[in-house]
C-alpha cells in the first residue's frame, strides 16, 4: 500500500523505480464502479460482469449509503470498524485514526476518517466458549437487561490489545469494579457496555478532528453487523454515544455496497442519489440516559482504560 498515493489515486512512479519495482506488474487502479472484466462461465453458469470493486469496510460504508460529508457507519463484526465520510478533502487526523479513500466513483475520489476496534462481536463469543456465562449470543440481551443497572463492573476488553485511537498492541483485558454481588448477568453487561465504550472512543476522536478541519461532525451512527440484532446493545450505543443510532433494514451492508456498485455501473441504478433512496432504517434508538450518568459512565470507562495501558 506504500507504493500508492492516496492524494492523486495512482501508483507512486518514484517510489517504484527507486525500489526497482516494474510498473508493468501492477494493476490499473479503476473506479470502484468499472468493467473489471467478465467471470468465466463454468463457475456461475454465466459470462457475468464484475462491474463492482470495494473493500470490505468501503463496501459497506456504500451499502449504508454514506455518501455525504458527515454520515458514518460502523460495522460490529468479531471486531467494530467505524468509517466517517469527509468528502473531496482527505482529512489529517490528528487522533490516531485512519485517513482512506471511502469510494471513487466517476473519476472523482471520496475519503473517510477510519478506525477499528479489536473486539466487539468476538467478545460475546468469548462470554459462550469460554467463559460459558451464555449458550448462545442471542442470550446476551436478556441478561443484559436483567443486570443490576448499578453495578460498576467495567470490562476493558484488551484481549489482544487495544485498537484506535490507542493503539497499544501490549495492554491486556482487565475486569473491574467487581463486588461479592457481581454475577454473570453483570458481567456480560459490562462485555456489550465495553463496545460502546470503544465506540464512543472513535466517534470523539473523528469529531474531533471533523471539527478541526472544519467540517460537520456525525450527527448520528447507522450501524450493521451481527451485534446490531440485539436491542439492549443498540440502545445502550445510543445512550452512550448520545447520538441516535440507525439499524437498517438490510445489516448485511457489504455484499450490499458491492452489488450497488455494480448496479451504477451497469445501469441498474442511475446514481448514488438513487441508491441513497433505497436505504431504509429498521428501527432507530434514540439516547434516553441522563447526561450525567452518561459522563460518569464513560469518565470511569476512561480511567479504567489508562490502567490497563500504564
């Protein structure tokens, strides 16, 4: 990815001849929407154009139809990658966060703000195999919201460190604030607590740096992946973030973004704006918790995250 350059959406021509890298070898960097040739046959059943090209969190970044300065998405997958459209201008993020390339459609390049937590659906996977806290996933929502809401057991889950903004490869997962009336239903509330926590981590440093550049801050979160089935979940985002969160009625956005990208460029779909009026929100989770509950919670989640990393 070094040999790229971001900035005019090509091969880094110095960069190569100094490395000796043939240029020839490499491949023509397309707009996500092109032709990028025919599939054979035998394996479809049909001479069927790839038309569409994305990455995984680009694929679902257009499957959420974020194509306004502004709108952003997060994906809660066995880890959380949350991507934030800044438009035309590639923004320099002094918090620790990616800056991409979110699409490029029509020769024109959009970009994001990116960042990516470790653990976020791989958590609840933790609490069924090996912690045997639940059977199975879905179990998660009852016994979160049947927890004590007063317990003050915080899971930083550093399992296998700590991901934006932190970066701390060596911090480790730590359970606190347990007390003799901590259960398994405490804890695997603190486990769907810790998600938004580190949501709420992203979404202030990508505010913060939206802001810098001067540009509009999200305003709300559309959210997909497995995890986003559970209601709890979704609704303590929202209080955490406060910010309304946005499920949409598809939450398999990727396979999702790359089929919309293939119906522009084969005229399924006449533009983005069209494909903007086929994303539907499910059910939206406004935030309901009290502004200083909210700044206590994620005060003690911060203070609990600089004892981990120190």
């Amino acid at each position: 990815t070094l040999l790229f350059n971001i900035e005019t959406n090509e091969w880094d021509d110095e960069l190569l001849k100094l490395l000796d890298v043939p240029r020839a070898i490499l491949p023509e960097v397309l707009d996500c929407c092109a032709d990028f040739g025919t599939a054979e046959k035998e394996l479809l059943g049909a001479a069927i154009p790839v038309a569409g090209v994305a990455g995984d969190q680009q694929a679902a970044t257009v499957g959420q139809a974020c194509f306004e300065p502004g709108l952003m998405k997060s994906t809660y997958g066995t880890g959380c990658f949350a991507v934030l459209n800044t438009g035309t201008r590639r923004v320099e993020s002094r918090n620790r966060l990616l800056g991409t390339i979110a699409y490029r459609i029509g020769g024109e390049s959009t970009y994001a703000l990116e960042g990516s937590i470790f653990m976020a659906g791989a958590i609840v996977q933790w609490l069924r195999d090996e912690m045997k806290l639940i059977d199975s996933s879905a179990e998660s929502e009852a016994m979160a919201r049947d927890a004590n809401p007063a317990s003050g057991a915080v899971l930083v889950p550093a399992f296998t460190g700590l991901g934006a903004p932190y970066w701390e490869p060596d911090a480790r997962a730590a359970l606190f604030g347990m007390t003799r009336d901590t259960g398994a239903k405490e804890i695997v509330r603190a486990a769907l607590e810790s998600v938004s926590y580190q949501t709420r981590d992203l979404m202030d440093a990508m505010g913060a740096d939206m802001k810098a550049a001067g540009l509009t801050s999200p305003q709300a979160l559309r959210v997909d992946g497995g995890m986003v089935a559970n209601n709890w979940f979704a609704q303590n985002l929202a209080d955490i973030l406060a910010r309304p969160v946005e499920r949409p009625e598809i939450t398999e956005t990727t396979a999702l973004g790359a089929a919309y990208l293939a119906g522009m460029q084969t005229g399924f779909y006449g533009s983005m704006a069209d494909v903007a009026k086929h994303w539907r929100c499910e059910r939206a989770f406004a935030p309901e918790m009290a502004e200083s509950e909210r700044a206590e919670r994620y005060q003690r989640w911060q203070g609990y995250v600089r004892r981990v990393i120190g």
